[in-house]
C-alpha cells in the first residue's frame, strides 16, 4: 500500500505534557488517539536541543557535527541531503507547512550559480522542501528588520483579516490589552493574559487551516512537514485558553538545592543566565506554565480538527501520522528556562508514529522503550516510500521494524545529542574559544554523559537510582569505569564514517569484486597472478599493424 507521511513537528513541546504520557492535568484527547493507533516512543532524543540544529538533524538524518549547521541562523551548506532529496527520486512529494528555522547557505548558492528562483535554487533555500507557505514565527521589528527576513505569509493573513499595522503578528497575536496600551508577550509578565486576537486567526488554528488546504487539493503519495511554531514562547495563547489552567494545576518544579552546590562551571552559566534567572522565580513559572499549558491545549484541539477532516475523508487510512517536537522546554526544572542542555525535559521529545499498514496492527496503543533518534525519522519515511536507506548519507536508522513489532538487528546501545553554544553569553563568560564551545551527550539504558570540550570535567548521571538527575557523578572515583566507557563511545562515534556521502558501501564492495578495473594491473610481476580474465588483453599473439 502506497503511504501518505504526514510528519507533524511542534516547537518546544515537552515529553510529559501530553496525557497520553502521564501529565496530570493536560487532557490531550486527540493527540492521544494517534497514540492509541500507533506506537509512542519513550525515549526519542533530539540531535541538539535547539530549534536549527534539532531541525537541520531531522530533516538530514544526520547528526550536527555532520552536517554542520549545528546553531539557530547557522545556514546548511548546499548539497547537503534532505528529505525532499530522498523522497523524490522514489516518487513522493515533500511539501512543508510551516516552520523550519533554516538558514539558507547564499554564499555556497552564489558559488555555484544557483538562482533562487530556478526549481534546485528554490528548494536549495528552503531545506529541500517544496514550500506550500512557510513561516518561522517570531515577526520582531529591530534596527535590522525583522527577526526573520523571509516574509510572513501569516502576516499577509492577518492584514486580509482586517488587523491593522505593519506587524500585525507583534500587534495583536503576540500581545494582550492593558487598558488603551498593548501588553506584549515578550514580557513574561502578561503570560495570563488573552492574546488580543480572535482565537480562529491565531497561528496553530492558522496552520492548521493551511494543512487542510494542501491535502485537498494534493495528489499523493506525498510527505507533509506540518510544523507549528508552537508551543514555542511568547508564552501568550487567546481566549478561552489563556485561563484553562491556574497555579493548581503548576507540578512542582523538579529540582534541588544540591544542584547549586558546586555546579559543573557550564551548567553553572546557563543557571546564572537571564532565562535561567527568570525561570528559577516561582512567579514566573506560575505565569508562564498556564500560558503553555493552554497553547498545548489549543494545539490539542486543532489536532482534532485535522484528524476529522482525515477521518471525514477517508485519507486517514492511508497516511502515516508523526507527531514529535524539535526539543523540550525546562520551564523552571533544574534552574533552567528554555532549552539548551540535555536534562530530559529539554533533550527528550515525544514521539508517536501511527501506521496504518495491517503491519502494524500488532503494535497499536503500545509504548516502544528503546533508544530512538529523531534521525531515525528520515530512515522511516525512505522505506515507507518504497526506497533503500542510503546509510552512507543517512546516519539514522528506520523505525519500521519497531512499528511492526519486530526488534532490528543490533539496534544502538547509546543515543547522542550536541550541542554548540558558541555564540551565547556564557561562553564568553566561561573564556571558551567558539571552537571549544561544545557539549556532547551520550545516554544508554542506564546512564547519561555528558563531555565539554574546553578543559572541563565531564557530568555523568545515573538515570536508574537518580531519574530526576540531581546528582551529577562527573568528578566521581568511584565511576571511573563508568566515564571510561562513554569516553571510548564518544571516541568511537566520532571516529564514525560521516563525510564520504557520494559513494557507498555496496559501490565499494562492488568495485573491489566486480572486476570493473580488467586491464589496469598495479604490482603484478607476473602474469599468472592475477585470473585469466584480469589480464586477457594483455595474453595471446602480438596484434599485426595491419597490412604493408
């Protein structure tokens, strides 16, 4: 059966506040049923916990390191593989619906003559994606422009809407009223209030219709990347969702005195830093927190939407659903705001893959607990599509067996995730050199490591006795072996074969046993070393020069 994918991707939506995934206040009805089809996966760990790496990682199958757009503006270098690379060649469309966060490489596209407006140059800037309308969020005006120098077709929306302005997003989608003057989002302060918009032309439902629009008028089989820009701050949602949820329904932030005690000095800077700061003050999570909870809530309910429309048209059947996130949020957990480091609540990310392939009716409403990367998700769709994963190009691993109820041969024992701060406050703070400004994560069943270059002790937590990772066992004797062990992984993964991307395995081997070099003989002294075949032309009577 011919498959439709469609991958839906959240900004910044944590693991646990979902209520298939245990959250004891969040309802998530509709996100729930896909769970209830498929198969969620508890332990998917993103590749960086930052919004362009993350992404860039996703839509290449290959970690950060290897395709180097490893922070938010850093562009991915043209001819990196994508997606839509894959895809096409086996006969699928990929579109996207949203947000990618992809900084296109205009230096290597100038380089190699590539016009944006020609078909390569155009998919070249947009990931690799065919583009039905992107969007990024986050319309600031500053003395350079706006934050995002594509244009806002949500914008665009908003003006045909009838709201007035240049940004109407900043205006009315990212603010509230405090009497005749505008409360903006941006302050966490006006989390609790109704953003000053009509809940119908707010982003998510705005996306939401936009995806609907596409599958209508699409001819399959296709690959839709549906990725909203939120849950992402500002933490600010419309009526009725601003007051769903209170200080009632705020969990109790995970964390603990001890982890201040000493710190790792990197762990250190990220606490100290604004967000960190601000996220520590319980009055900002009791702010904020609601404000999230009710944009989960809002994405929730436009799932619903989306999934009746599939249901209504009977599409439902034949289209794989993902649902995931480019990273979590710590909203106050271990002294934290944002993302960045690679406690759970900031590297893990839900993950719920529905099949609707009679494969998979063994697995549907069961839970996979082994070590997947959102890398993993291009491997996926190139078999859904019919295709060989390329695993040269593709560093991930296809995720089909799992959803089959089978359990792949020599499946990883490790996940991996980076992380480059360079560009932030805290690395200058801490004299790290941009080179230096780097963080890699390694977990299995038991442990999680975490390595800092720059003359760091490394962090270690034993996600066993200690699941909330309050104590880090970095400058432990007593895990030598332990940090030994994860020390030889990191070497081993980085020692990996990640840059020969234009040839693969199966053309070596090929060329080695193929005899495509009959002829060009190197070393022979003489000719019975090698077979007959090999050097045929250069055996038998001497060719005349023809008559004299």
């Amino acid at each position: 059966m011919t498959k439709n994918i469609l991958f839906i991707m959240f900004d910044q939506l944590r693991f646990d506040y979902l209520s298939c995934a245990g959250h004891p206040h969040l309802h998530t009805p509709n996100i729930d049923r896909i769970a209830e089809r498929g198969v969620r996966f508890t332990r998917a760990y993103v590749q960086s916990p930052v919004c362009g790496a993350s992404r860039m990682s996703t839509y290449t199958g290959r970690y950060a390191s290897s395709h180097g757009a490893q922070y938010n503006g850093f562009p991915l270098r043209v001819g990196e593989m994508t997606l839509g690379d894959h895809l096409r060649p086996l006969g699928m469309d990929c579109w996207l619906i949203g947000k990618t966060h992809m900084r296109v490489d205009k230096a290597g596209m100038e380089r190699l003559g590539l016009s944006p407006d020609s078909v390569i140059g155009a998919r070249q800037a947009e990931c690799g994606f065919d583009v039905w309308c992107r969007d990024d969020g986050l319309w600031a005006e500053g003395p350079d422009g706006f934050y995002d120098e594509n244009r806002s077709p949500y914008n665009e929306y908003l003006k045909s809407r009838g709201y007035p302005g240049e940004n109407p997003w900043a205006d009315f989608a990212n603010a509230a009223t405090d009497g005749d003057d505008i409360a903006s989002g941006w302050f966490m302060t006006n989390a609790n209030k109704p953003a000053n918009i009509a809940e119908e032309d707010s982003e998510t439902p705005w996306l939401t219709g936009e995806a609907i629009k596409f599958i209508e008028q699409a001819k399959g089989p296709w690959c839709a990347h549906l990725s909203y820009i939120k849950p992402h701050w500002p933490y600010i949602v419309p009526a009725p969702y601003h007051d769903m949820f209170g200080p009632n329904h705020v969990p109790a932030a995970v964390r603990h005195d001890s982890e201040r005690d000493n710190p790792h000095p990197v762990y250190a800077a990220f606490m100290n830093s604004r967000i960190g700061r601000a996220f520590s003050r319980e009055e900002v999570r009791q702010k904020v927190i609601p404000a999230y909870m009710g944009l989960i809530k809002q994405c929730d309910d436009q799932m619903g939407r989306l999934f009746d429309f599939l249901e209504r048209t009977g599409q439902i059947e034949d289209t794989m659903i993902v649902i995931t996130s480019d990273h979590g949020d710590y909203l106050g957990d271990h002294w934290l705001g944002e993302k960045d480091l690679f406690h759970e609540p900031s590297v893990k990310v839900p993950l719920i893959i529905y099949d609707p392939s009679p494969d998979a009716d063994a697995t549907r409403g069961t839970t996979c607990d082994a070590l997947v990367e959102t890398i993993d998700l291009p491997a996926t769709f190139i078999e859904v599509a019919g295709g060989k994963v390329p695993d040269h190009i593709v560093e991930g691993r296809s995720l089909l067996p799992f959803l089959h109820g089978k359990t792949p041969e020599n499946w990883r024992d490790y996940a991996i995730s980076e992380y480059d701060y360079s560009t932030s406050p805290m690395a200058a703070e801490l004299g790290v050199t941009p080179r230096d400004a780097r963080l890699f994560m390694i977990t299995d069943e038991r442990w999680k490591f975490i390595h800092a270059e720059g003359g760091f002790r490394p962090m270690l937590f034993d996600l066993q006795n200690d699941p909330d990772e309050f104590n880090d066992l970095g400058d432990s004797a007593e895990h030598a072996e332990i940090i030994a062990l994860m020390y030889d992984r990191l070497g081993k993964w980085g020692r990996r074969m990640s840059q020969r991307v234009t040839v693969s395995d199966d053309q070596i081997n090929a060329a080695r046993t193929g005899g495509k070099q009959v002829g060009i003989l190197i070393g022979v002294y003489e000719p019975d070393e090698v077979p007959p075949a090999a050097s045929s032309k250069y055996r038998g009577p001497v060719p005349t020069k023809g008559k004299e």
